[in-house]
C-alpha cells in the first residue's frame, strides 16, 4: 500500500508529568522529555510506516534544526522524506506539551511553515501514483489549494482521507465545503464535527459534511471511541480499556489504521476497530511513535482487550 501523508508536520517536545508550572524561574523535576515527529501528516505516517505501509511524506518544514530533528525522526520510521520542503526563513512547527498525570495535554504550539505550503511544493506524479492520499491540516493551506490537491489525486484514482487540525472554535464550513466531494473518509474528531459544520448534534454535523460530498465521516471521540456515519446510518466503535499515559497522536493512529484497513479491504467498522487499537498502544506511552507494533501486533491487541 503506496500511501502519501501530505500536510502538517510538527516537532513534539513532550514532558511528563505536570500538574502545574513552576512560578518565577522555579523549577521541578519530571519523569520523562522527549522529541517525536508529530502532526496530521508526520504523526500519521509514523503509525502507518508501522502498520506495513509504504508511506512518504509532504509538506513544509523550515531549514533549522528543528526540521532536521523532523527529518531524521521519519526517515528513521522508514518514511519517505524526498516531498519535505525546506524554508529558510521560515522556523520549522513545533509544540511543547506539558502532559498531565491522566494524560491530558495542553498545548504550546509553533505555527511555523505548516501555513506557507503552496500548489508549487506538490509531489503531483507521487499523487497520481499512490494508492491513498492522507491530507491532514487542510484549512492550514487553504481551501483551494486543498481541493486542488485532492481532486488531482481522484482523477488518478486514489482514495483520499481528510483530517483537521484546528480545535472546532476556530473552524468553518467554509475552510472545507469545497474540499468534501473529493474525499472518501472524513476522519475529523468530536469538536471538529461540531465547530466546522456549526450543528450542536454530532450525527446532524456527520451528515452536514456527508450531504456536502464527503464519502464516509468517521468521528473520533476519545474516551468514547469513534462513531462512523455513512448515508446507510451510523454506527459505533467502542475505545479500547488502557491505562491512559499520553494521549497525544491518538487521533493520528486511528487516522492510520483506519486508513490501512481500507487498505486492506476491511469494512469500515473494522478499519475503525484496527484505528483504535493503534490509538490505544500509543496512548499507553509517550509521544506520536509510541509503540513497537506492526499490523499483526495490533490486531492481536484487537482481539485479546475488551472495549470500554
């Protein structure tokens, strides 16, 4: 499976725990700092490099150390690197993230080069040649170079997926309608659906971006696992019973396994089922690559813990 993750990639400085920052020039001391590659693009690649896939990588990064770091993570992940563009007056994008005791984590967050990512940067032959595109972050680079990115890739018969990056405050129907009727799985989270379609009902908000062309909205809900809506109904996926250590890249590895088991030819239900077992083994350590498993080793996970 020739899979290309195009949009945001992020460097995570990820320190656990923190219940509280130190006042003044303070200090205290933490169990564990570590670096990932991260993002709607990076940190879903890292799951689906995992997960058997061939996978590269697009999108724009600044030509600093923090890039480089982006780079070398990937590139040890087995990803294709060759689609990064580099910036020089542009920093790379990057968040710390204090987690907290119950894995809770907010957020300091870099925008960096994410935003200046542009029709001229497109790999269009690695488009036209891979069997799925996964666009995260489109409202980043905006509606029309989006839909442009994917309609290219639907004329060369590729399924396409979609995930958001901006917390649902901030959202819009506009930043996306014109996107959705050349993507086949919609894999946004609860509070994306809400903010973006402006509907206080999550199924209305599914169908909204169902009835705007979107194939099949797959809703991830944390704690309370995912529920996919399709024209036909909707139905849900329960979330796996871990003991929670860090929660950040979870929405990228269901994004990941969800995209795989397409692949793969699984139902949606039990793409949705591979997507939160990935999500439940990074959830159980720190950062986006968390996790020594392939595809086999998150099946058998599937198989052996119950759900919520």
């Amino acid at each position: 499976m020739k899979v290309v993750t195009l949009g945001v990639h992020v460097l995570d400085v990820l320190v656990r725990p923190v219940e509280a920052i130190p006042e003044g020039q303070g200090a205290t001391l933490v169990e564990d700092i570590r670096m990932t590659a991260a993002g709607t693009a990076g940190g879903t690649a890292l799951t689906l490099a995992k997960l058997g896939a061939s996978v590269s990588s697009a999108g724009a990064i600044g030509s600093d150390p923090t890039g480089d770091m982006v780079v070398q993570l990937l590139g040890a992940a087995g990803i294709d690197t060759r689609f990064l563009v580099r910036r020089p007056d542009t920093p790379t994008s990057a968040s710390v993230l204090p987690i907290r005791p119950n894995g809770d984590r907010p957020s300091l967050h870099l925008l960096g080069a994410n935003i200046t990512y542009g029709p001229d940067d497109v790999p269009w032959g690695a488009l036209a040649e891979a069997d799925h595109l996964h666009l995260g972050g489109p409202e980043l680079i905006g509606a029309d170079t989006a839909t442009r990115i994917l309609s290219h890739a639907k004329e060369h018969g590729v399924i396409t997926s979609v995930d958001l990056l901006a917390p649902g405050a901030l959202g819009s129907f506009e930043q996306i309608e014109a996107l959705l009727p050349f993507v086949d799985h919609m894999l946004p989270n609860e509070d994306q659906v809400l903010g973006f379609t402006g509907e206080d009902d999550l199924v209305k908000g599914a169908h909204k971006l169902l009835a705007a062309g979107a194939g099949l909205v797959a809703v991830t809900r944390g704690g309370d696992g995912a529920l996919l809506v399709t024209p036909d109904g909707t139905e849900n996926v329960p979330a796996f019973a871990i003991d929670v250590v860090d929660t950040t890249g979870c929405g990228d590895a269901f994004s990941a396994g969800f995209v795989r088991g397409t692949g793969l030819g699984r139902t949606p239900y039990d793409s949705a089922v591979l997507g939160s077992a990935a999500a439940a083994l990074v959830a159980q350590g720190l950062g986006s690559d968390h996790g020594d498993f392939d595809l086999a080793a998150a099946d058998a996970f599937a198989a052996a813990h119950k759900p919520r």
